[in-house]
C-alpha cells in the first residue's frame, strides 16, 4: 500500500518536476519501498510469531529459492529454444534434401 501511495501522485508530478527536484522524487520512492520492506519484516514476524533473527533468515532463504527457481526457469526455456532449434534445422535439412 505505501508504494501505491506515495508512488501515485509522483506519477503525474513526474512530469512537471525540474531536475533539481528530482532528488525528492528518488528519495520518495526510496522511501516507500523501504516503508513496504518494514511492513513485510514485521507482517511476517507477527503472523508467524518468529524472532527477529528467524525472520531475516526465513525472508533470505525466500529470496534465494525465488532466484534458484529463476535459474531453473531460465535453464528450461534455453533448453526448449535449443531442442526447437535442433528440430527446426533437421527439418530444413530433410527439405532440402527432397
């Protein structure tokens, strides 16, 4: 929600800003994210009942399973475009050939 809040209104402000009040617009954004990164801790920490500590240990092996998921994803789409690549190439091949 405070990425909503704060980040709504700079949208239309964006474009009426000069460069030197781009500081604002930054330290804004910069502040909102870190509000909803404290909303997450303490969400987390209280539905769960978890110490401090538990929670940041939970939330960064959260973080690393949504990159190692990443990679995984990446890696079986790499591995679907080489196996249509392979297809694609044996099939001009045979065309040729006829």
């Amino acid at each position: 929600m405070p990425l909503i809040i704060i980040q709504f209104p700079w949208i239309w402000l964006s474009n009426f800003i000069t460069f030197q009040e781009a500081s604002f617009y930054y330290f804004s954004g910069s502040l909102s994210v870190l509000w909803c990164l404290f909303l997450l801790f303490v969400g987390n920490m209280t539905v769960h009942q978890f110490s401090p500590s538990k929670t940041l240990v939970t939330m960064a092996l959260t973080v690393v399973a949504m990159g190692f998921m990443a990679f995984l994803c990446l890696l079986f789409f790499s591995l679907i475009q080489q196996i249509v690549g392979f297809v694609s190439t044996i099939y001009q091949e045979l065309s040729l050939r006829s």
